[in-house]
C-alpha cells in the first residue's frame, strides 16, 4: 500500500503545481494528482486546502477594494489620472 499523504505533503504538491501551471491547466493538474495519488480521505484534504486558499485569495481582494473605497493614496493617483486625460475636468491656471 502506499504511504498517506499528509496535509502538509499535499500542500507543497499543490504550491508546487501552482509554479509549473497556470488557470486551467492548473486545475486539471489538482484532478490528475488526486485521481492518481490521493484516497477518499486525502481528497477531502486537499479540498480544504483549495478552499482556505480560495477564501484567502478573496480576502486580499476585498482589502484592496476597500482601500480602493476609501481613498488614500489609490484615490489621488487615479482622480490625478482621470483629472490629465480628460481635459474639461482640468483646473484653469494649469
């Protein structure tokens, strides 16, 4: 019988799939390793650890959105951006 993969070991697979592919090669590469390497019980791990890293992915995305709502530094970069290509909505003097 093979040896179990551990969380850990399925997670440096996955880290490790992630370099060599991209999007949807990516995932049928996931399919393929737990189709051919992985029981019933280390599929259900492997889906946690897609799923914790999905929900992390969106995290980052909501902090960035946010900080794109609430201004800063992303507001006055992108007003300044609006406010050179479009020439009506320049300041007289300038």
């Amino acid at each position: 019988m093979a040896e179990a993969w551990s969380r850990e070991q399925i997670e440096t697979r996955i880290d490790e799939l992630k370099r060599e592919h991209d999007g949807k090669e990516f995932a049928k590469a996931v399919r393929r390793f737990a189709a051919e390497s992985l029981d019933a019980d280390e599929r259900e791990v492997l889906q946690s650890v897609l799923l914790e890293r999905a929900g992390e992915a969106a995290r980052h995305n909501e902090e960035v959105d946010d900080r794109l709502y609430w201004g800063g530094w992303f507001r006055r970069t992108f007003r300044k951006l609006e406010e050179s290509a479009d020439p009506l909505k320049r300041r007289p003097g300038r």
